[in-house]
C-alpha cells in the first residue's frame, strides 16, 4: 500500500502549469512570467489560490488537459479557504487523497503476476485456479470475518476454561 503524503503541489505537469499560465496571463509575457513564478513554492501557493483559477476549472467547455492533482488542488484548497481553513497542508493532503483513490487502475482487480481482470467471471475464474498461495493470503481473512461475535465469549469460557488447558495448547 503506498504512504499518502501532502505533496500534490509538487507534482504538477508540464500542462498544469501551462493551464495556470494561460488562465492567469493575458500575453505570451505575462504566461513566461506566471511560469517563471510558479518555480518558487511560496509565489506558487499565492498563484494558486487565485479566483480566476478555480473559476476556469468549473468553467471551461471541453476536457481539461490537467492532472487530476492539480484539479483537486485549486477546488480543495478554496472550498477550506471559503470555510475558513487557512492551512495549505490540508488542503494539499486532501487533494492527494482525492487523486490516489481517484486513479482508475487502483480499482482494477489484479491477482499476483497477471493481467488486470476487469469482468466478474475473469475474477471467479481466477480464484478457482489460484491455488494454495492465494488461500494463504485469503485465508485467514476470511476466518476473522466468519467468526460469530455474539459467541466470543461462549467459546473462550468452553475451551480454556472448561476444556482446562489441553484445549489451549491445541491453538
């Protein structure tokens, strides 16, 4: 599972940086300067939070050529703005989140040195033939979600108390 840090800002594409620049400048100069602004992390978090940034998201017709971090970000942070949430940490973290979880192929099922399997009956199929391995892995799993919490208790009393313990040292 992969560490889900508040670096979305750092991530940004080549054309996230020409969006801002096109959205926020009005000549070729002005984009060369947004850009060249864009470099410096303090000057970027001002750049961002810009109005007229997070209007052209919501705005514009078409497909956006932007990541999805970039998108996250700009709504994210003036949603905690408008709420009254100052800190860009969050704002950063949280658009990370959104981007991960947002990512097509981390939906995707996918058993251990095969292809993606995208269709119920691939997946049913798969794991009739997984074999020992994947029950290792699944096994246990399932004997915790099977066990019937209303009984716990029932169970420990019978077998290590009645049972005395020969019936622990069989666990």
């Amino acid at each position: 599972m992969k560490l889900i840090q508040p670096n979305c800002r750092i991530q940004f594409t080549a054309e996230d940086l020409e969006f801002v620049a096109s959205t926020l400048g009005r000549c070729e100069a002005e984009r060369t300067t947004v850009i060249g602004l864009l470099s410096d992390a303090e000057t970027r978090d001002f750049i961002l939070d810009d109005d007229q940034l997070f209007h052209a998201l919501l705005e514009h017709r078409g497909c956006l050529r932007i990541s999805s971090r970039l998108y996250f970000f700009v709504i994210v942070r003036h949603v905690l703005k408008t709420a009254g949430i100052e800190d860009r940490e969050v704002a950063d973290y949280t658009a990370e989140m959104l981007a991960e979880y947002s990512d097509f192929e981390r939906t995707r099922c996918q058993m251990p040195g095969g292809a993606p399997l995208d269709y119920f009956f691939e997946m049913l199929a798969a794991l009739q033939n997984a074999g020992k391995s994947f029950d290792v892995q699944v096994g246990p799993d399932r004997g915790h979600s099977a066990i019937n919490n209303d009984r716990m208790m029932e169970f420990f009393i019978e077998n290590l108390v009645v049972k005395g313990s020969t019936a622990a040292s069989t666990y």
